[in-house]
C-alpha cells in the first residue's frame, strides 16, 4: 500500500496487537478482517483479536471473517463469519 508506513497510521493503537492487522481510513470506514485457522471448529478463543479489532474501530462498518479446514459456512452469534477453505475456490 504506497504511503503507508506505522509511522503516519492513524490507527497505531493497533501495533500493540498481538497480530499484525492493516486497515486503510480511506476506505469509506468500511473493514473486512480475516484470520485464517487450521482447526475445524471454531471457539470464542480463536475469533478474539478479531472481535477486539472490531471494538477499537467503532462506526466502521466492520465485517469479520476466519477461514477454517471445516464443512460448513455460518455466521456466529457474535457476527463473525466462518468459511471453509474449500469454499473460496479450487
């Protein structure tokens, strides 16, 4: 992303995260965060940095995403989605 450097981020809270998330304010405040995790089944434990990352950004629109080795797509009671790997294509 040309210009874009930790130092000019206007989001820095986010370099104290435990992973390393990019998020453009030019975006027209909208925010899509994946994580990808090899396991199945998905728990509240593997979608906690994503949730955190959705409470620091508030009145973006926030969609949240963690692909998985599983079978089956759903959203989560707390708005994030899973998708299985296969899913995304060949």
């Amino acid at each position: 992303m040309p210009g874009w450097t930790p130092a000019n981020n206007p989001i820095r809270r986010l370099q104290q995260a435990p992973e390393h998330q990019l998020a453009d304010p030019g975006l027209a405040a909208r925010l899509l965060g994946v994580e990808v995790k090899l396991a199945p089944a998905i728990t509240d434990h593997d979608v906690r940095h994503l949730v955190r990352l959705r409470e620091q950004l508030p009145g973006l629109d926030t969609n949240l995403a963690v692909v998985t080795t599983g079978a089956h797509a759903y959203r989560r009671p707390d708005g994030v989605c899973v998708v299985p790997l296969a899913l995304l294509g060949p």
